[in-house]
C-alpha cells in the first residue's frame, strides 16, 4: 500500500549540510494522510526518532537535532525531506522514513549517513 524510498545520504564533514529524501509510492493511501517521520540507528546505541511531521504539516523534532535538522514534505510529489545542517560526527546513523495512518507503519528501507571529524 506505501512503499518507502530514501535517498541522500552519504559523507559529509562536521559542520556540513545533507538533505535526505523519501520517494513515496502509494496505492490506495493517499500521502497527504500519513503522519511521516524519519528515524535513526546507530550501532550500539538505540534507535531514535529524528523529525516528526504531522498530516496537518505540524513538525516534532528530537533534542538532539532541535535547530539544525528541518523535516517537510512536497504532498503534490508524494516525497518527504529531512534538511540536516551543521552536522556533527554523532550524527552518523542509518535514516529510516516511516509512514502511518490508522494504525498501519510502513518503513523504508534505509539510508546511510557517515559524518566525518
């Protein structure tokens, strides 16, 4: 029904920008109605919820990134971005975009960020 696409990531040095993108294709589920968030990993640490954004285009974001990440989504293109700016070595993770609407979750499969001292 949703099927997730992340694109984007890759190396960058401190204090640099990248933005992440997330493709959504959908059937029978219209983008505009999902609630969309983009998740991180990192090895040995616990999963994190980066950005949140709402439906209504209302935006959550995690302490850890307050100020220097910016999650927004294009609905006519059905894809949702996460800005990140001033990066900083912990920063590295996998990038996760998740949807849900009713109780369903769907997850991409994943884009790595390497963020470099």
């Amino acid at each position: 029904q949703v099927h997730l696409v992340e694109s984007g990531g890759g190396l960058a040095q401190a204090g640099g920008s990248l933005r992440l993108s997330c493709a959504a294709t959908v059937s029978e589920i219209i983008f505009s109605n999902l609630a969309m968030a983009w998740h991180r990993q990192s090895p040995g640490k616990q999963p994190e919820t980066v950005a949140l954004i709402t439906s209504a285009g209302s935006t959550t974001y995690a302490d850890s990134v307050k100020g220097r990440f910016t999650i927004s989504r294009d609905n006519s293109k059905n894809t949702l971005f996460l800005e990140m700016g001033s990066l900083k070595p912990e920063d590295t993770a996998d990038y996760f975009c998740a949807g849900s609407w009713q109780g369903k979750r769907f997850w991409g499969q994943g884009t790595q960020v390497t963020v470099s001292s």
